[in-house]
C-alpha cells in the first residue's frame, strides 16, 4: 500500500485546472497545459484552439508545475517540486518563482476576484493568500486528505479528497472557509479525483483511479454520473480537465494527449491533440497491482485551460448612451473591449441617455432591439448607434395606473394628479413631479412600478412621457410562527407544501392564518426517519393548520448500514472484512448447518468500534470444530450484528464451507 500511496501523490495530484484570459487586443483563441514530473521541459505549453502552432516552452517551470489558473492580467501556477506558487505576466513575461513560499507540495491553484487558493497534498490543507501574494494562511481549511485539486465558484471552494489508502471524496466549504464537507460527494462516481471545475449548472471531475471517466453532479451534490464521459483508454489516466462555454477538455496523462467533448457529454474525441508534449517518460500500466519500487511516475500533460475571445464594443450616432453586457465585463463609455469564453453567449444591452434614443446594432449583432446576443466562437466587434432625440414637445404625459388587491389615491406636486378620478397630465419638460400614494383604511401601499419604485413618494422628471403604478393591497391576515427542529443520531431534512420550510438551512417561518402545512421528512444516507414530535404524531408526511404558533421535531436514527466486504475461511479463524459507518460494538457467531450438528457452535467473535473504519474481524474455531474438518467439510452459517453508538442494530448473515483438513493455513 506503501508505494501505491506514492504513485497518487506524485502523479494524481499533479492535475491543475484554470480559466485562461487574453489580454485587450488578443484575437483568437488558445488552449494551454503544463508539462510535469519527468517531461522535457518542464513547462507551460500553449497551442491554438485547433491544436497547431504547438509551444512545449512558452514558459519555463523547472519547479515542476502541476496546477495552473490565469486571471484578467496574470498566470499562477504551483511549483509542486520547489514548494512554491510562481507568477508572470499574460505574454509570459516577469517571471517569479516563488511569488510565494513554503507551500505544503502545492498540486493546484485557484482564483477568484479577490483571493489566490492552492492544495497543499502533503499537510492535507488548502492555502489561500491575497491576488498580491500578501495574507499568507497556508492552513486556511484543513482535514483535506492527499487533495490533488482546488476550484473557486459559485460562492464555494472545491477540491478533490483521495488517496489508495484512503476513501475519495469531493469536499465542499463556502469561500470564507465556513461550513467545511469534506464528504461533499462520495460514493463510486468519485475515484481518487485529480481536478474539478464547474460552471452554472454542474461540478465535473477526473477520476484517476478505476475506469478513466470524468463524472459529473449538479451544483447542490445531487445527481451523480460516475461515467459521464469515458474519457481514454484503459490507463490513459485522465488528469486536467476544463471547461469553456461549449467544450470539456482534459489531458490524459500516461497517453500524452488531450480530449474534448461537448458539455452534454456527446462529441467525444480522446486524442484531439495528440501527442501532446513532448521529451516524455511515458507511464505505463500506472493501475495494475504495484510489485516493484522500481515502477516509474514518467512525465506527461497536467493541467489544461482554454483561452477566449475579444468582444470589442464601438458607439456612433450624433448620441450617447452606455452599452453592458451579461455576463459583466463589457461597460461602455466611449469603446471598450473584453474577453469572454470560447462559445460563449454574450447579451449586450444599449441604454440611451436622456436626449439620446437607441438606433440599432451593426457588425456581429443587428436590429433596433435595446439587446442582442453574441456567440463567441469568435473575435467580434459590434457597432452601438445612438441619436439626438427631436427638440422636446410643449409638455410631456404623466399617467397614473393602480394595481393590486388593495384601495388608495395618488396625488401630486405641482398639482395635476388626483387619482381618484384625474389620473394622468401634462407637464412641462424638464419639470419634477413628485407623486404620493396614500392607501384606503382597509389596505396598505406596498411600491411603486414603472417610472418609480421603491415605497417612499417618488419623484418624476418629464424629459418624456411617463407611466407610473401604484400598488395597493389588502392589510394582510394574522400568521403565526412554524418551527421545526430535529434530533436523533442521524441526519435528514423537512420540507413543506406550500413552500417555507426548507430544513435544512430554514426550519422557522411564518404562515397565515389557517394555512394547512404538509410537512415531508427525507432521511439522508446512512440515516432514518422513526418519526414526529410535539404538534405532529406518526412516522408519516403530517398536516399542520396554522391557527396558532407551532413546533414539531422530527426524529432521525443513523441506520446503520455497514458492509460486509468478504469473508474468508482460514486454517483456524473465519476473517471478516467489514466496513463500519460509526463507532460502536460488533458480535460474530458461526454455526454449524445440515445433517451434521446442526446449529452446534464453531466460533464467537466480540469486539469494540472505536471509529469509522475498515476492521479485518477474526472469529476463532473451537477444538470440536478443529477436530471435526479433520474428518468431513463444514458447512457453516456466519452472523455479524453491528450496534452503533446511538443507532440501529443490524445483522448480516453469510455462509461458507470449512474444508476437510488437518493441516496447512487456507484462503
């Protein structure tokens, strides 16, 4: 197991992952990936998005560099051989080395707008620092296990838990370090993951362990699809992967290649740029049994990230206005240029200036509409024309609507408005009009839409004409407090119809008078519901009427669902490998079944669960049980009962065949 562990440290752990920026100007896209362990040179290379103009040396890092990112203005990558994360400029220029130090054999770096994350694989943390280096926290999450992958998105930090001596998971914590899971996905769609990334709908993952796949799981942990994409041959071991706003990529590390698939996991294509570096020391057979020490980690491709395209904005007309986009990045002033994902689709919205009106779009978008999608598969340029609006009219029309279940009058200043009956007037251009809403004694003003908003008076300059609501509604029913709580020794959440209760993170909320709530308990894995408290009774869904303050518990037990792995028959011992959820107490009984003694005793076995864990359990053969295999086979029936602390008992029974002998050790 020894060597195992450090085949996965050294190669495993080299996957990177890293969304690339091109500086203003650049103008076609470019994939890049770092060269590691034994390849020649050690390196980040770079080639166009076909996978010609190939360059293995674009920057040197005799640091051996496992994991890459690339900001708007700067590329980190983490030297796992120096302990250090290095830095340069986006043309590969200012080269640092040790931008900072005495990392923990960092496997991969990460970014988000405002802090620098790597996986230190030998301390088992994740760094974070400052985008300038400063703040140094090399421990700020810890209890990570051999982490080979970290990934900054969406409010969270990823990264990658697994090892051959340990079990693999995908751990979760929010971006201040809060609310750590290092159990945030597990099962058998999570082996030994080398990289993660996501984008707004999904997490995806290399497994460098087992078959080569890279798997895939909604944002939230659910939905797991262990074999996504199959992504090489049989030991090709998937390792980078990124994703741009069409494509997946990923390097297979022991093949020398690189694979790209559509995100819906269709187009697969496992040597879309093969060979991809090159003076390599190729890995052969890296998961068949490990039987020698002189089994070589080689060289070969880890992490991989796509670059993107530039969207340049450009405004004419004898107008103004400004022109944004969504996603950001786009927000224009007189012309403006930036960088988007490969595939991307961006939307442009024009907004006119008071004396200016929206005209239309030219180049990559056309029509008069305020907004315009682009796609980005290439380099755009789109064309934004304003013009002056004509010289303003004698006034300008203020109407007045109400809306909602309520009753009120709205009324103005200079006068005009009295709505009641007179609900729209002319106005002067230029003028300010300020309106106010005052509702009916049965109701209550709740805002203001159109030209207003907000729930104050408002106040309405004419540079045109206008439209302003004001809603009213009904003074609402009395409602009263639902509070659930849980307890038991397992885990689980109550949900309610209608929405309100998620617990989960919102388990107190306030409902109308004489609302019906249908509470529904969901045990979660390794857990069971047995059943409700205070205000509801029973083991099924419940109805509460909330005609006045209520509190129900819901009582969750650990089910105890431990595993029996194998069992064997030995000379003198039966041996059980069995995997424990908790800690607790096991009992082992064998006896023996059929024509011959049936039921007779052949071994008992008691022994204490300190934690959760993986135990070999040995239950002894009596002297009757020795002497009789010396004259005939034993069939045998074997009863494991496992008692967790604070849970349910549950026994598993197997059977086996002692075989006739007298001598000699067996299984």
């Amino acid at each position: 197991m020894g060597l195992r562990r450090r085949l996965f440290l050294f190669v495993a752990a080299a996957a990177g992952l890293f969304v690339a920026a091109l500086p203003a100007g650049a103008s076609a896209g470019s994939l890049y990936w770092s060269n590691i362990n034994s390849a020649t040179p050690l390196s980040i290379g770079t080639s166009a998005l076909d996978g010609s103009a190939k360059n293995n040396s674009f920057i040197s890092a005799p640091g051996n560099p496992y994991g890459l990112f690339v900001t708007a203005d700067k590329i980190y990558w983490s030297n796992y051989g120096s302990a250090t994360i290095g830095r340069s400029n986006l043309d590969g220029s200012g080269v640092d080395q040790e931008f900072i130090t005495g990392t923990s054999r960092a496997a991969d770096v990460s970014a988000d707008a405002t802090h620098l994350y790597w996986a230190n694989s030998s301390s088992n943390s994740i760094g974070r620092s400052n985008l300038d280096g400063s703040g140094v926290n090399q421990r700020f999450i810890t209890g990570t296990v051999t982490a080979a992958t970290v990934w900054a998105s969406n409010g969270y930090i990823y990264w990658g838990n697994g090892s051959f001596s340990g079990n693999s998971s995908i751990g979760r914590a929010k971006l201040d370090g809060s609310g750590v899971n290092q159990n945030f996905i597990t099962g058998d769609g999570v082996r030994a993951p080398a990289t993660v990334v996501s984008n707004a709908n999904y997490l995806y993952w290399t497994n460098s362990a087992g078959p080569p796949t890279i798997s895939r799981a909604k944002l939230d942990g659910s939905g797991v699809e262990p074999n996504f994409i199959v992504a090489g041959p049989e030991g090709s071991l998937p390792n980078g992967l990124e994703i741009s706003g069409h494509y997946l990529y990923w390097t297979l590390f022991s093949s020398n290649s690189m694979g790209r698939a559509n995100l819906d996991g269709s187009g697969v294509n496992t040597t879309f740029i093969s060979p991809l570096s090159g003076g390599l020391s190729a890995l052969r057979a890296l998961y068949r049994p490990v039987r020698s020490a002189a089994v070589s980690a080689g060289g070969g491709p880890a992490s991989v990230a796509v670059s993107e395209y530039d969207l340049r904005v450009i405004k004419s007309g004898s107008g103004s206005g400004t022109v944004g986009s969504l996603p950001s990045g786009i927000n224009c002033g007189a012309q403006c240029t930036s960088a988007f994902w490969e595939a991307q689709e961006v939307t442009l919205t024009a907004t006119p200036s008071d004396d200016s009106t929206f005209a239309g779009w030219s180049g990559a978008c056309s029509g008069s509409a305020r907004s315009c999608t682009v796609m980005m598969t290439a380099t755009r340029t789109v064309t934004a024309t304003f013009t002056d609006l004509p010289p303003p009219p004698a006034s300008y029309l203020l109407s007045v609507s109400k809306s909602g279940s309520g009753a009120g009058t709205v009324s103005s200043t200079p006068t005009g408005i009295n709505c009641g009956s007179d609900c729209a007037q002319g106005f002067k251009p230029g003028a300010k009009v300020t309106l106010t809403a005052v509702p009916s004694n049965t109701s209550t003003f709740s805002g203001w839409g159109g030209a207003c908003s907000a729930s104050a008076s408002c106040t309405v300059t004419m540079s045109a004409a206008r439209s302003v609501t004001a809603r009213f509604n009904d003074v609402p029913k009395p409602s009263y407090g639902l509070t659930v709580t849980k307890s038991g020794s397992g885990l689980g959440t109550v949900t309610s119809t209608p929405a309100g209760i998620d617990c989960g993170p919102d388990c107190t909320q306030s409902f109308a008078d004489g609302t019906r709530l249908t509470l529904t308990p969901k045990a979660a894995d390794g857990a069971t519901f047995t059943g409700w408290r205070g205000d509801c009774s029973g083991s099924a869904s419940c109805t509460v009427a909330m005609t006045k303050s209520r509190t129900v518990e819901a009582v969750f037990q650990t089910s105890n669902d431990f595993r029996i792995l194998w069992t064997r028959p030995g000379y003198a011992v039966i041996r059980t490998l069995i995997w424990f959820p908790s800690a607790g107490r096991v009992t082992q009984k064998g006896v023996r079944v059929g024509l011959l003694r049936h039921g007779a005793t052949v071994c008992t076995r008691a022994q204490d669960v300190s934690r959760p864990s993986i135990l070999i359990i040995e239950c002894r053969l009596n002297a009757a049980t020795m002497l009789a295999r010396c004259l005939h086979p034993i069939p045998v029936q074997v009863k494991t009962t496992f008692t967790p602390l604070g849970g349910l008992t549950r026994t598993r029974t197997r059977y086996l065949l002692l075989r006739k002998t007298c001598g000699g050790i067996l299984g």
